[in-house]
C-alpha cells in the first residue's frame, strides 16, 4: 500500500487521495500550487530529524522545514517517557535515540494538525499507545488499536501529568500539564490552543492561525475556565524557541484579558 503524506500539513493517508480534507478544511489551506503529495521514503531522502535541547527537554524536528514545521518533545515523567506531539517522519537514528533515553511509553498529541505519521511513530517504537482526544475522532486517517481515544475536559495521567482539553481551535484541542517538571514550577505544554506569539511573552487564540480567524469569545472563556487552578512556570509552544521560560502562568492569564478585552471592543 502506497501511503501518502500531505506536502502542506504533513498529514499521511493510507493512500493517495484526490485531496487533503484536513488542509481543505477551513483552519488550514491547499498551497498555491494546490494539493501535493510526498512518501516516508521520499521524505526521508530530501530531510533528516534535528534533535536538540528545546529550553531543558529534548525537541525533534525535521530539518529542512517541512509542512507546519511543529516540532515533538521528549518527557520523561512520572506517567512514563511521554512523546507530545508528532510528525512526519521517523527515522531509525531517532528511534534509537530515544531508546537509549529510556523509550517512549506513550504518544500524546494537541490537535489533529499535528496528526502527521502517528502511526508510524507508534509503530517504530512499540506499537505504543497514542492518546487522542474524542471530540477530534473524526480528523484520525489511518484508524489503528494504537489509537486510543480519552473524554471529558481532563483526563489524569499520574500525579504529575494532566491532559487538559483547552477546545477552541479543535473541539478536542488538548494541552499537557506537567506539574512538577521539567524546571521548578512546573509547565504547560500548549501546542495550538493557547498559541505562543512571536514575542514569546504572550499567548494568543485563534480558530485559523494561517487565515487569521480569530477565536470566539466564548471558547476563550471556556479555555481560561478549564485552565484555571493549574500552576506552571513555563508554557512550550508548538515550535523551536517558541516558549515562555518563567512567568508562564502570569502571561497566559494577562493574554486572556488582553484577548477578551480587544475582540470586545
């Protein structure tokens, strides 16, 4: 079976479609040469996976650039050694890599842009367990026993770990809470929802990040319910460097006023 990875959004088919329903979605696009089309093995010919320290964990990312460019964390918690988020492709040097580090004991992913080649990631180590939110079942493209699907708004991994359904730009747009790591204070991975600007001093929420649909009041205010209570210093955006070292909490609170009171005016 031929399986084909969209050149936009980095998501693999189980064949190769006459479309991209994720990119033809309107959160995302179709490039201005219209849909396009990759392989793992041709991916793997023209780029390789950058692994390096991303502000005191492990990142992994492709080099060069591809689709959204979201780049994977390695976390080692007290839930297991958790992989959060995912992409395209998949290498043995990194497989081995992360071997060496302990392994992966699960996949958790934010949201199905993010999808990329899940299973395949899963495969390579283990046939691992992928953990995605309900509300997102729909966007899954290559269905697996790996998938495994959680419900409600919070979904507890251990002591120290939380997946929290933060919705807004997906129903189940999911972001992790690791309360005691990886620096003092603890940290918010966020992936999407909220979104680290460029500033890095801020979040900021939006439906479509690419065509500037602004996110609606009320899932804004239904994000800020579902985070409050949670401590972090620290909020891990979606890619290299885009991260709020220390007062991660004071800013994520700040933006939602900030957001709230500039949508209403």
């Amino acid at each position: 079976m031929t399986m084909s990875i969209c050149e936009t959004c980095g998501t693999q088919y189980p064949d190769t479609p006459s479309h991209c329903p994720v990119c033809e979605d309107e959160r995302q696009y179709v490039g201005a040469n219209g849909q396009t089309w990759t392989t793992h093995e041709a991916l793997k010919s023209t780029h390789a996976l950058r692994l390096d320290d991303e502000a005191g964990v492990l990142g992994i990312g492709l080099a060069p650039d591809f689709a959204i460019n979201q780049r994977a964390l390695y976390l080692p918690t007290d839930a297991g050694n958790i992989l959060w988020e995912c992409l395209s492709l998949v290498t043995d040097e990194a497989v081995e890599a992360l071997q060496a580090r302990g392994g992966v004991d699960l996949i958790a992913i934010s949201h199905p842009h993010f999808y990329a080649s899940m299973l395949e990631w899963s495969e390579a180590l283990g046939n691992v367990p992928i953990l995605l939110h309900e509300a997102d079942r729909d966007w899954v493209r290559r269905p697996s026993p790996n998938v495994q699907f959680w419900r409600g708004d919070s979904y507890r991994l251990s002591d120290a770990v939380t997946l929290i359904r933060s919705g807004g730009h997906f129903p189940g747009s999911t972001v992790l809470h690791w309360k005691d790591g990886p620096r003092p204070g603890g940290a918010l991975f966020s992936g999407d929802a909220p979104h680290v600007v460029s500033n890095r001093r801020h979040v900021s929420f939006m439906r479509s990040y690419p065509n500037f649909t602004p996110m609606p009041p009320d899932a804004v205010r239904g994000m800020q319910t579902r985070l409050a209570g949670y401590a972090f210093e620290d909020v891990y955006g979606f890619t290299w460097g885009r991260n709020i070292i220390g007062g991660g909490r004071a800013a994520v609170d700040a933006s939602f006023e900030l957001y709230l009171s500039a949508i209403a005016a």
